[in-house]
C-alpha cells in the first residue's frame, strides 16, 4: 500500500488543500469530548444517512476507515426481518398477526419503525456492490482548523492499495480530526454517519 500524501507531518491532506473550517462551538464540544472520553465527538446531526462508515482506532491514535467498512441502511423485507430477528422465539403466524401483515405482503419492505424495533434496526452490510470504492472516494476532505484562531484540528490521508481500482483506506490523524470529518459530511448532507467500531 502507498500513502499518498504525508499529513501527519507535513500538515496537508491529500484530499483537499484548502481548509475546512470548523466552527468554535463544536471545536469546544468535540475537545471537551475527547479530552474526557478518548474518543471522537460523533455528533450525528439528524437520522437520514444511508450509509454508516465504521472506524477503527490504531494502536498510534489514528483512525483507519477502509472501504469494506461499510453498512447499508435499508429497510429489511417483513420476511428478512422476521428470520434475523424473532424466528427462534415466535412463529411466522404469530408474527405476521403481531404487526397485522397480510400474507400477501410478507416480501414487502418492513416499516421502519418495526425495524428499528427489532435486533438489525435498520442496517445490514452492503451486499452485491463493489465494495473496492470507497464511499468517500472522491470527496475533497479539507485539512481542518479552528473557526476562532485557525489551528490545525488533524488531517486525513488516502492510502491505495495494489491495483488501478483506486483509494480503499482513508486515515484520521486523531480522534478529533474524525470528529472534524463528521460535522463536515454533516454539513454537506452526505448521508453518510461515522461510527468507531
């Protein structure tokens, strides 16, 4: 694999040069969270993404977020969702009469709040796409910093891996510059929520 731009010295992001300014009161909320916590402040601005993008924390504090990481939101089928979640404690019968479902529609897409209710709420790993590309491929990720003084929040780097399929790994120099990285897909309305796994 080879990085493509070294931001963890050099202050830069591969993705994007200009700065991604971050405003004061969530720079405060996010360090205060991280100060605390260890983790990043993942603050999720509203309930419409599509997709979730899990992070793994690195032993050196940085955050890897590798294409194959990815979960699809979706609303599962009444049958999908009655054999991942309730067949070993209720019968089709009793579960079709438990939400009122006519046999007829037992491959129509379940209501989102049954699914919600029950063990997938709502999300399963993407299945028969090309999981080589990254969901954030594309994106011009900024470097960011701070609303109030400009200082420098943490940075992203793309790694690629063997072959012309492009990037497959995006690193987080540290907890608060994935934080940075959600307020900023937020802002955008990506629809995309990043989760530490």
């Amino acid at each position: 694999m080879r990085l493509l731009d070294n931001c963890y010295t050099g202050g830069r992001s591969q993705a994007g040069s200009s700065p991604g300014v971050i405003p004061d009161g969530f720079v405060r909320r996010a360090r205060a969270h991280v100060d605390r916590t260890g983790q990043p402040y993942l603050e999720h601005r509203a309930d419409d993404y599509a997709l979730t993008l899990l992070a793994r924390r690195l032993e050196d504090g940085r955050f890897e977020l590798r294409a194959e990481d990815v979960l699809e939101r979706s609303a599962p089928t009444w049958r999908e969702l009655f054999h991942h979640s309730v067949a070993s404690r209720m019968s089709e019968q009793e579960f079709l009469a438990f939400y009122a479902i006519e046999p007829a529609r037992w491959d129509d897409a379940a209501d989102c709040a049954a699914a919600d209710q029950m063990v997938l709420n709502g999300w399963r790993r993407r299945e028969g796409e090309d999981t080589a590309r990254h969901p954030l491929a594309g994106m011009q990720i900024p470097r960011f910093v701070s609303e109030l003084d400009g200082a420098p929040l943490g940075c992203t780097a793309w790694v690629y891996g063997p072959g012309p399929r492009g990037p497959r790994v995006l690193f987080a120099s540290c907890a608060m510059a994935l934080s940075c990285l959600q307020f900023w897909l937020d802002d955008r309305d990506a629809g995309i929520r990043l989760q530490v796994r």
